[in-house]
C-alpha cells in the first residue's frame, strides 16, 4: 500500500457509520479518553498550581521544587504505569497516576518561575499599599503569572491528551485503543484513524487554550 | 510628625544600615533624605511603613509608635511611592489608582471617581484611564504611581527616589508639579534621593546621611549650602564649586518663582518659632 491508499483507508475507517456508534465508537472512546485526560489534569493542578504559587511566593523550597519536577520529567510514562498495573490492578490507578506525573511537572514549574519571576517593584509596592500575603499572591502575582501558569497548563494539556492513549494498554478504553487493537489485528486503517484522531484532539486542546488565555490573560499582559 | 528616636538597623550579618538616628519630620512638609548609595536612607523610609522593622529604637507617627499597629493597616494610611513606579500591569490605570481604597473596601464607584479625579490632578488626561501601564510613558507612569499613592488622601506619604528613573526635562516638569500638588495637599512626606539638587529643590529640610547609617546634618536647603556641617557634608555637596553652582541655581529658581519663595515656605519659620 503506498501513502495515498494509506490514507484513503484511513479515512474510510473514520467515515465509516459503523465506528461512529456504540461502546467501541469513536464518540465513546473520545469521551473515555477526555475523561481521563481531565481527570489526570485536574488532579496535577489542584497539586501543582497550590504549591507552585507558595514556593515563587515565599521563594523557599525552590530548588527543592524545581528538583523534583526534572525528576518526575524522566520517569517513563509507560514503564510506571506498568508499574503501577503490578502493584494494584488494571483499571483507572495506573492510567491516571503515570498522567498526573506527566502533567505535574509542567504546571509546577511553569507556576513556580511565573510567581517568582513577577517584577520586584510590583511586589513592593504591593506590599507598601498594604496588600496582605495572601492579597499580593491573588491579586498581584497570580494575575501578572498568568500567561505563565496558562503556558504551563497547555503543555501539560497536550502531552495529557496525546498521552492518555496508554489507557488500552490497561483495558480502559480511550482513543488508544484504535491504535493497540491496531497494531495487534494488523489493522493499519484503525492504527492511522485512532492516530488523527488524538492529534485533532491535540490541536484541539491547543485552540481552547488560546480561548482561554483571552478570557484569564488581562489585556494589559498580552503584549 | 514622624519622629524617629535612637534608631538603629542592624542586619544579622553585622552590618548596620541605620545607626542611632533620631530624626524628625514635620507635618505637612517635605523632608528629603539624601545621601550616597549605603547611607540607609531607603531603609530609614522603609521603616516608617514597617517595610522594614529596626532593630532598636521607635518611630512614632503623631505620637503613636508604628510597631503597635497591624503593619497593612498601617501601609494603607500611608502612601507610598517608589522608583520605578511598580504598578499592576493587569490593571487599567483607574484601577491602578484606586488600589488602595479597594483595600479599604470602598465602594467601587466611589473608588473611581476618587481615582478620575486624582488623575486630572497629577496632570494626566483622564481619557488615559481604561489603558494598561505598558501603554503609558514613564512619566505618565510615574504620575499614575503619584496619583495611587494619594488615592485613600493619606497624610503621610513615602517616595523613594520617584523621579530617578525618567529623563531629566520630564524630571524636571514632575518635580514642578509635585511642589504645586504639595502646596495644595501638604502632606507630611519622606522623600528619598540621591540627587542634591533634587534634595534641595524639593525639601523644606534635607536631610544628609554618610555611608553607615549616620545623619550628617539636617537643615534647611539655606543653611546647608551656607553652613555644611562637616567635611563630608561638604563633600557631598560638591566641594566649593559644587556649593557655589548649589546656590546660584538656588537663587535662580527664586528668580523663575514669581512672589520669591514658595509660598509654603512662611510656614516652615511660622513651625520653627
């Protein structure tokens, strides 16, 4: 088969009725799939976005912070969900512990440099009006750390969602699924199909984020 | 009045910032503290807010010492205004302005009428006030940060060397407007600078600190070009040549001030006697 019956095919198996329907269809298993993409990536910012605010704003444990995060950074996704798969069992755990690794990194260190980095004069100032801790942290650094923190949610977003195809490998479903079974039947069409798919979920998540970022980036920021 | 007594700052390296100074600053006038880069004025003011606490000694404003009260309501009675003006990005410039009496919980709309005002009165076009800092010149900024500092209409006011950062004629119509604004508001306000001629143009008093944290002298712009008080002072103010340029341009912006001297200036004697 060259490249343009590859893709023909390809495209086929997306078109086809049959695959759009159903607990094997495609709707079904892009849900699965943004579900757990979510889920991953709400679990790592409810971690990382707390701890990465604190440490840029007390400057304290920074290194500490930005040690860990390199590490977690060069732990293989799919050999610590193996990992988890011995330790517990196949279902959710040992998909979404590897995607919250994956996801954490980013968000904190991206967090940590944003709030750290906010202009000292910004800061003193803040404080010389009499802006509490907290009110500096909320109303000032968060606000002028956003299109950082927003950067570092992005990344996280896209490597989730392209990542979130190991969740077949755990007998979970999602998009990763077209793409195991695939490669296990020899059924290229469904390798290439289940592909597209994750990368137009990629390119997807990465549109919402420019959205985003025009609904929580002060235009006073954006330049 | 802001009264310093014995105060001394003392970092735990050793160093000392501030030594034993005991200095007043009298209402409703402008008191420049001026020095080399190591004098401690910055720290002295940053003491005033509780930006910094001394090690020994009290400061007290009206009589009541700083350090019995919460030190962000102290802040929010006293405004503040530093170098590079620091303000929020994120925010427009009425918001900017209005910072302070937001953190007093005043009414939103009362807080930009507050701040409108304030705008026009630090000679910024109140058109300018939906736009972010990032669009504004460094004077304009600076202005706004005047203007934020005088938002919650406290009596005190802080500023560390608020003009050193823009270029020398827009210095010069900031430093002209500050003394028209203060003959309107007299304010009670430190004022730190590195600029001599900044410090006796601007100050009722001025006040001369040496590297250490020692006050050298403080008296009036006048009898500090007349009497430097030592060596240093002298120094400081550019030996004889420096003196005589001090005192010609002294004399000079009487010349340009119709009615002589400003108009404030009864009042310094009126407080001395």
């Amino acid at each position: 088969m060259n490249l343009a019956d590859q893709i023909r095919a390809a495209w086929t198996w997306l078109t086809a009725s049959a695959h759009w329907s159903g607990g094997e269809g495609i709707p079904h298993r892009l849900l699965e799939h943004l579900g757990y993409s979510a889920l991953a990536l709400v679990i790592a910012a409810l971690i990382a976005l707390p701890l990465g605010a604190l440490v840029g704003h007390t400057g304290r444990g920074g290194f500490a912070v930005v040690t860990v995060a390199n590490f977690a950074r060069a732990i293989p996704t799919l050999g610590l969900l193996l990992l988890v798969v011995t330790v517990t069992s196949i279902g959710l755990t040992p998909v979404i512990i590897p995607l919250i690794a994956l996801a954490t990194p980013p968000i904190l260190v991206n967090t940590y440099e944003g709030v750290r980095g906010v202009d000292p004069d910004i800061k003193d100032a803040a404080r010389g009006m009499g802006m509490t801790g907290t009110g500096i942290l909320l109303k000032a650094e968060v606000p002028v750390a956003m299109p950082l923190i927003l950067l570092g949610l992005r990344t996280a977003a896209i490597q989730v969602v392209a990542t979130a195809t190991i969740a077949a490998y755990a007998g979970i479903g999602g998009l990763g699924r077209y793409i195991v079974d695939g490669l296990a039947r020899k059924d290229y069409p469904s390798v290439v199909g289940g592909s597209v798919l994750v990368v137009l979920l990629a390119v997807i998540v990465q549109l919402a984020f420019v959205g985003i970022r025009r609904a929580v980036v002060s235009r006073g920021l954006r330049n | 009045m802001i009264q310093f007594d014995g105060v001394t700052k003392r970092y735990a390296d050793g160093t000392v910032a501030v030594d034993d100074l005991t200095l007043q600053i009298p209402t409703g006038q402008i008191t420049v503290l001026v020095g080399p880069s190591g004098c401690g004025k910055t720290t002295t003011l940053r003491m005033i807010n509780r930006l910094i606490e001394p090690t020994s000694g009290t400061i007290t404003i009206d009589g009541e010492d700083v350090r019995a009260q919460d030190p962000a309501r102290l802040r929010r009675g006293i405004g503040y205004v530093i170098q590079h003006a620091g303000l929020f990005p994120h925010r427009t410039i009425v918001d900017n302005i209005a910072t302070v009496p937001y953190l007093l919980g005043w009414d939103k709309k009362k807080a930009r009428t507050t701040a409108l005002e304030l705008m026009e009165r630090v000679g910024l076009d109140t058109k300018m006030a939906k736009r972010y800092p990032y669009q504004l010149s460094g004077g304009q900024q600076q202005r706004v940060g005047v203007a934020r500092a005088l938002a919650a209409d406290p009596p005190v006011m802080l500023m560390d060397e608020p003009f050193s950062a823009v270029d020398p004629i827009v210095r010069k119509s900031l430093q002209e407007e500050f003394i028209r604004l203060q003959s309107e508001l007299r304010k009670t306000i430190a004022f730190v600078t590195h600029d001599i001629d900044e410090a006796i143009k601007l100050g009722h008093t001025v006040a001369v600190f040496k590297v250490g944290g020692v006050l050298a002298q403080h008296s009036t712009p006048d009898e500090l070009l007349a009497e430097p008080a030592d060596d240093f002072v002298r120094e400081f103010l550019g030996g004889e040549k420096g003196l005589k340029r001090l005192r010609f341009n002294r004399d000079l912006d009487r010349q340009d001030e119709p009615g002589a001297e400003r108009q404030d200036k009864p009042d310094v004697e009126a407080a001395e006697r």
